[in-house]
C-alpha cells in the first residue's frame, strides 16, 4: 500500500487497517474529522488534511 509506504514505512495489520480507513477519509468531500488515541500515526498517514482529535 502506497499510503503506508508514504507514512514512513508504517506496516502490519493494524496499520492496514488505519491506512484503509484513512484512505477513505481522504477521499471523503468537505472536512473530515478523525477520533482517534494515536495521533502521531494518523498525521504520518493523513498530514493536514484531516482535522485529528484525540480521545
């Protein structure tokens, strides 16, 4: 996956998954708003283009 690759060289299953859902959140029109308790991962995954908030 071209995403995890761009992340830094992110890999695993558990970040296949974060890469899949961050794939579609990139994809998604308008602004889009990620809960998340990993904060540093989804930045490397989505840079500025999500808005990212911890939980």
């Amino acid at each position: 996956m071209q995403l995890l690759s761009d992340a830094g060289g992110l890999h695993g299953h558990t970040y296949a998954i974060d890469a899949l859902v961050a794939a579609m959140a990139l994809r998604a029109p308008g602004p889009v708003l990620v809960l998340t308790s990993d904060r540093d991962d989804w930045s490397k995954l989505c840079g500025d283009r999500v808005q990212i908030k911890d939980v």
